[in-house]
C-alpha cells in the first residue's frame, strides 16, 4: 500500500517546493529595490487531493485557491476550519449559494447578475460580508486575434468595470477588496500586470482600502511582484502538474 512512506514523501516535496516559491518571491521583492509590497501567498490546490492540503496547512498555509464548486465545498468541509479559501475561477451564479458559504474570498467577479448572486447568497449565511475582487481582462486584442485553442481567461472588459465595480460597492453583504487578472497568453505579463497597476491605482481613488491586487501565477510570478501584485496565486510550483486541463 501507499500509506505512510509516501506520505512523508509527498510532504517533503511540497515543503521544498514551498520554499523555494517563497524564495523567488523574496528575491522578486528584492528585485524590486522594496519599492513593491510583500505579497502573499495563496497556494492554488484545484484538481489536488484534500491530503495536499492539510499537507500545506501543516507547513503553515493558510490561504488556499479552487477554482471550482464542488470540488472546493467538499474539501472545505473535510478540512481545518481556519483555512481561508479563495474562488479564482468562473463562477455559476447558481454555484453561489454554496460558494458563498465558504469562501473568504471570490476574486472572479466579472458581472454585475454575479454580484447580486453572491450579495443574496452571503446574507443568508450571517457571516460577514463576503470578500470580492472584481477580475479585469487585460486583453486588448478583439476576441479573433486571440491565441486558439485555449479558453476564455475570464473577466471583464475594461468598458464595464465602472458598472460592476458600482454594483459591488453598492451590495451590502460584499465588501470590494481590489482586482485580479490572468496575464493574457503571448502578450509581456510586464506590461499587462503595469496596466493592472494602473487600474487598481484608479480603484483606490473610489475606495481607498481597495488595494488588493491578485495577480501572478506559476510562470509570471516575478513580474507580477514587480509590479505590485499584494495575492500570488500559485498552484504548479508548489504542488506539481495538475491531471487534467483546466
Ligand atoms: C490554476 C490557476 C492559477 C495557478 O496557476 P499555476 O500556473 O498552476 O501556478 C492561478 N490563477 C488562476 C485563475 C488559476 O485558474
């Protein structure tokens, strides 16, 4: 059987690749000349057992990211309660009512009929208001002269955000923590994180605690930290290959 051997194994593995995301991090801030905030971490654990999990939970991890309902509801329930779990992918408005139960935070919100699901589905937990970041697309290329092949990267046209980013600030049981984007594939993440810069600048001018900035993953992680990223959302270099697309 597998059992304890490779449990111990697998627990070596995450905790020397946890530490050497971390390492890159600190170096990418120093990079940076510390003229960037120190980011956090959330460890993308999507199409990864619960055992993963409590594996990085027992190395200190607090904040974890799924990106699909049920796949986070039912290792949110198996594990320790003090995990916070981030929403990162799109989101079914009918999936809010079990999201909202247990996410701390959503930060794929692309549509205003997404914020009222959410908004309706916290106030029937009682717990305090559910944490949003409203995910921009960067992409200025029209939807044709986008590389094929792969799907949507998600978010919302910079056209709409005012309106989302008013019906967010508007609903009660949602508090607007900042913006979150995917760099866009073939284009410099450089240039597309600087323009999410931008954007979260002007988000601040609207509300100034505002200033989460989720950006960054796996592969552009050092560009994300320069420029100002506050949320990492890393899930290969911590945990591996994933099985599947996604
Ligand atoms: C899967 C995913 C990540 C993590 O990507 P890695 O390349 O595995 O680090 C980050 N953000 C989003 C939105 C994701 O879906």
């Amino acid at each position: 059987m597998m059992g304890e051997q490779y449990e111990a194994s697998r627990k070596d593995e995450i905790k020397t690749n946890l530490s050497n995301v971390q390492r890159r991090i600190d170096k990418a801030v120093e990079d940076a000349g510390s003229k960037v905030p120190q980011p956090e971490l959330i460890v993308v654990t999507k199409f990864h057992p619960a055992s993963d999990v409590q594996a990085l939970y027992d190395l200190g991890v607090r904040d974890v990211g799924e990106n699909r309902d049920p796949e986070g509801r039912k290792k949110a329930a198996e594990l320790p309660d003090d995990l916070r779990w981030h929403f990162i992918g799109q989101l079914q408005t009918n999936k809010a009512k079990f999201v909202a139960r247990y996410a701390d935070a959503v930060h794929s919100l692309d549509r205003v009929r997404l914020v009222h699901a959410l908004d309706q589905a916290r106030a029937n937990t009682g717990l305090e208001p559910l944490k949003v970041l409203v995910q921009v697309d960067l992409d200025p290329r029209p939807e044709q002269e986008r590389p094929s092949g792969i799907g949507p990267r998600g978010g919302v046209a910079e056209t709409q955000l005012h309106e989302l980013v008013d019906a967010a600030m508007d609903a009660e049981h949602l508090e607007l923590k900042g913006v979150m984007a995917v760099a866009p594939l073939g284009l410099d993440p450089t240039e597309s994180f600087e323009r999410l810069k931008q954007i979260s600048q002007q988000f601040r001018e609207r509300k100034q605690d505002a200033d989460w900035v989720s950006a960054g993953m796996s592969g552009d992680l050092e560009q994300a930290v320069a420029a100002s990223a506050t949320h990492l959302r890393i899930g290969t270099d911590v945990l591996g290959q994933r099985g599947s697309v996604n």
